[in-house]
C-alpha cells in the first residue's frame, strides 16, 4: 500500500516592519577598501578554478541571477513553485537534475491561502514528503520601497542559509518605477545583485512578455520594457506559446553553460510536463499585425513625447535608430499613433474626438 502523504505545515517566517533607509549609507566609507586586488593574467590562470555548484544541472548556478519569462497567465508561479520544490528536495526540475539546498520562496502577489493550496496540490502530485528545506515568506502588500524590503531579505537569507531565493513577480518590485527607463530596471537588478553578492545565494525572478506575437522577436528581446532585464540575467528561461493548445516551447539562454537544446511542455495541472512529440520549432501562429507594435505605442501611454523622447525611450527597451523611425511611420500610417498640435506624438483619437483609452498590459 502506498505510504500516506501527510500535508506539511507552511514554514513561517516572522513579519517585518519595514522603514525608511537612507541609501547613501550602502556606499562603502572612503577609506575602507571595497574593489577586488587586479588580477595578473598568469596569476589567475594558475589558480585553480572551482566552479560554483549547479543547483539546476546544466541550467543554474549558485550565486547568479536568472528570470523566467512567459506571457501573462501562463503559470510562472506554479513554475517557480515547482522549480523551487525541486531543489528543496534534490527532486528533478522537468529533465534536469537539481542539488538540494535551502529555499526561500518571497511572495509578492498571491494571498497566503492560495498559495498555500498551490503548494499542497504540487507535493501531492509529486508525492514530496519533506520541505523542511523550503521555506515560503508571504510579502503581497509590502513592496512600496523595495531597497527597504532588500536589507530585510538579505538579512533572512544570511541568518538561514537559503542558497536559492526566488522573487515572484518582479514587477511588484517596481512600484512607482518604469520598467521601460533603463536607469529603474538597471536599479532593481542593482539590488538584486546585492541579493546575489551579500548571500551568496541564486535569484530566480518571474517576468513577463511584451504585447504581440514573441516568436517574431529575439528570445531574449521577448520580456517586457527595458532590455536591462535580459542584459543582467544569467540564465534566461522563456516559454512561449506551442501551436499545441496548453502547450509551451521552453528555451534557455545561458552566460556561464553550455546551450541547452529547446523542448517542449504542457500545462498538466498542477506542474508542466515534457512533450518530447512535439517540435519546438511549431510555434503559435501570430496576433494581429498592429499587437507586433504595441509596445512602441505603449511608451505614450503615460504622457505625449516628442519625436526625440520617444526614441531615446524606444532605444531603452531595445529598438535601434532605423527600426524606430520604420516603426513609427507604420504607426501614422496605420493611423494608430498621431502627431499633435505641440510637436508631441500619442495615441489616434477615435472619429468622436475622444482619446482611445490604451488597453492595459496584464501583469
């Protein structure tokens, strides 16, 4: 008879209070030294070279920063959920091996409840009976100053030795910040980095899509706003629609590991699961043609912008000079951007004069 599987309790981790923080503190006193020695070549060849361990086999390792980037309402959380229970328990993730180490789960969205439930249905399906080393910290409600909530995390992490933090999602993170302004995003990651640098631990972070058809685009120009978010990361995992209903094209772009083939899965409540049948090149047939510009268009949204704003905006989330300038003419021709009285561009007015109330992004 199979051994029954007792549900755990959710380890808890005591609520902070978060205050101001001055960050001119974080910058080192001048007199104290605070840059690595330079290295001779000779000298750093000579040294032995020993790898950080991979927590995730041939996809992540310890100490780096990755992102998990789909469009919206795929299941990124149920994702990291399950990436997360993986390596709490040396259990696979999909096809790879992991190494057990102590996981911290920060979640920034979803009640406490819900994510519990998440989490039962997930070691019921994968028959875990021991998550002594995950722990979750229910954050929703408490990312107003990032920076704040960063001293408190790093804190955490040191005092009990988590070597994976997972942060889900990272817009949350952005409270009253672009993530098209490349100094914000550049920012963000800047914390995350203290994260990584301070701990020594990994960070997993979700994202999402930008609007219109990704499998036209780049894999690692595929994420929403600036292209800093693919720039940092170290391992970059996507998961772009399959023609298959349910189903996702799973790719990998790795700084520091050998490519790791494409494959695909599908959504099996509660987890994803590995269709080798089907072919990674197969993906979903394109949205309507004016989606493929919704995200220059969506860099109106907030204000008018002249020409020269709206390109250097356009340049931050990774358009070059000449597509911008081919872009927007399809867009006046299209009629869906116009060029107002003041030198300004926005979004086309509807024939009644009344301005056309952009549709906003899910998050």
């Amino acid at each position: 008879m199979q051994n029954e599987i007792k549900p755990l309790p959710l380890p808890i981790i005591t609520p902070i209070k978060l205050q101001s923080v001055n960050t001119a503190s974080f910058s080192p006193k001048s007199d104290e030294p605070h840059l690595p020695e330079v290295d001779q070549a000779c000298s750093l060849l000579s040294d032995k070279i020993t790898k950080p361990d991979e927590l995730i086999e041939g996809i992540l390792h310890a100490g780096t920063k990755a992102v998990l980037a789909s469009a919206s309402k795929v299941g990124k959380t149920w994702i990291l959920l399950d990436l997360a229970t993986a390596v709490g328990t040396g259990a696979p993730f999909l096809r790879f091996k992991t190494k057990r180490k102590r996981v911290l789960f920060i979640n920034l969205e979803i009640r406490r409840e819900f994510l519990a439930e998440r989490l039962k249905v997930i070691q019921e399906r994968k028959n875990l009976t021991d998550l002594m080393d995950l722990a979750i910290w229910n954050l929703r409600g408490q990312t107003a100053d990032f920076g704040c909530l960063v001293e408190e995390i790093i804190k955490v992490v040191k005092k009990e030795g988590y070597s994976l933090v997972v942060l889900d999602p990272i817009y949350k993170a952005m409270v009253g910040k672009s993530e098209n302004t490349a100094s914000s995003v550049g920012l963000l990651c800047n914390q995350l980095e203290r994260i990584v640098e301070e701990t020594g631990a990994t960070v997993i972070f979700a994202h999402h899509f930008a609007k219109g058809n990704a499998a036209n685009k780049n894999v690692i120009d595929r994420m929403s706003g600036s292209g800093v978010f693919a720039r940092d990361a170290d391992t970059i995992i996507t998961l772009t629609e399959h023609q298959e209903k349910n189903c996702y094209i799973m790719e990998f772009t790795l700084r520091n590991l050998p490519p790791q083939p494409s494959f695909v899965i599908e959504w099996k409540y509660p987890v994803m699961v590995e269709r080798p049948d089907l072919s990674p090149a197969d993906f979903k047939a394109g949205e309507a043609e004016a989606d493929e510009y919704q995200e220059l268009i969506a860099l109106l949204d907030e204000t008018p912008l002249t020409t020269r704003a709206w390109k250097e905006a356009a340049l931050e989330i990774g358009y070059s000079h000449a597509t911008f300038f081919r872009d927007k003419n399809v867009l006046l021709e299209k009629g869906l951007v116009q060029l107002n009285g003041d030198k300004t561009w926005s979004r086309a007015q509807a024939e009644t004069g009344e301005t056309v109330i952009p549709e906003q992004p899910q998050l």
